[in-house]
C-alpha cells in the first residue's frame, strides 16, 4: 500500500478513502477456487456457496479430485463450476502453481500457465497474479492506465 501512498494522485485517494482491503492469498489454491466459485454470482450467493464449501469440503487439490460431485452440487456449484474446480485441481497437483513455483516466470508466462486450465480465464489469472503478489507490474499498469487517461 505504500507505493500508493507516495503515489502524487493515488495517494490522496488512499488518504481519503482509506487502504484498499486487498489481502494476499494464504493458500493459492484456495484463491484460485473462490474465483471460480465466484464468476458470475451475486456477492450473497458467492458468499453462501463458499460458506457452504468450505464447511464440506476440504479446500485442498486432493480433498476437491476425491469429494462426491454430489457433494459439491449439494453446495451450490453448477456442474460446469464443479469441472473447473476439478480442473485445477489436477492442474496443482501436476504443477506447482503457488507464489513459490510461479516467482521465477514473467507475468506473461503465469497468465499462460493458467488459462491453460479449463475455466480460469485471463481476468481470473491476473486477479490471481495480484492475490498471490507475483504480479510485478501491477504500479506499472497504474501508472500506463494515468498517463493514458
């Protein structure tokens, strides 16, 4: 949050608004699900499906490949959402995908890798890049889309 702090015209709109609540993802996988979980729901019904999937459901590449579909259908996910999920299930388990494997690609290569996987577009790759700060130009991007405007 500093660098937009110091930032001439972001920063007073930090100072008024106060810090963006943007956190970091803790688990990368877990990250990556509730974009999928949340693609095209309303905030409430996002939030009720997740509630109920991480009440049911261990949140984790093995736990989502090995739960009943019917489990996760009983928690609210469409059977397109349950493949996605399962999709990148497989997709961690077969690669590593987290902060740590991701640190040495560029931005280009993360967003490639991802929507790879069946279901993970390039808007829910760059969302993951920022959640998971593997994204290095994002003051970058800020500064092009000001000097663009």
């Amino acid at each position: 949050m500093e660098p937009l702090r110091n930032d001439p015209e972001l920063g007073p709109l930090v100072e008024r608004h106060g810090e963006l609540p943007i956190g970091t993802a803790d688990d990368e996988f877990t990250r990556l699900v509730v974009a999928i979980v949340n693609q095209q729901l309303s905030v409430e019904s996002a939030a009720a499906i997740r509630e109920r999937l991480f009440d049911r459901v261990e949140v984790t590449p093995a736990g989502v490949r090995d739960v009943e579909e019917s489990t996760l259908r009983d928690v609210g996910l469409s059977g397109q959402k349950i493949g996605y999920v399962r999709n990148v299930a497989a997709a961690f388990e077969e690669r590593d995908l987290t902060r740590d494997g991701l640190a040495t690609e560029s931005d280009e290569a993360v967003i490639d890798a991802l929507t790879e996987i069946r279901g993970v577009g390039v808007w829910t790759a760059k969302m993951y890049l920022i959640s998971t700060e593997v994204y290095s130009k994002i003051l970058e991007h800020i500064s092009l889309a000001k000097v663009r405007k």
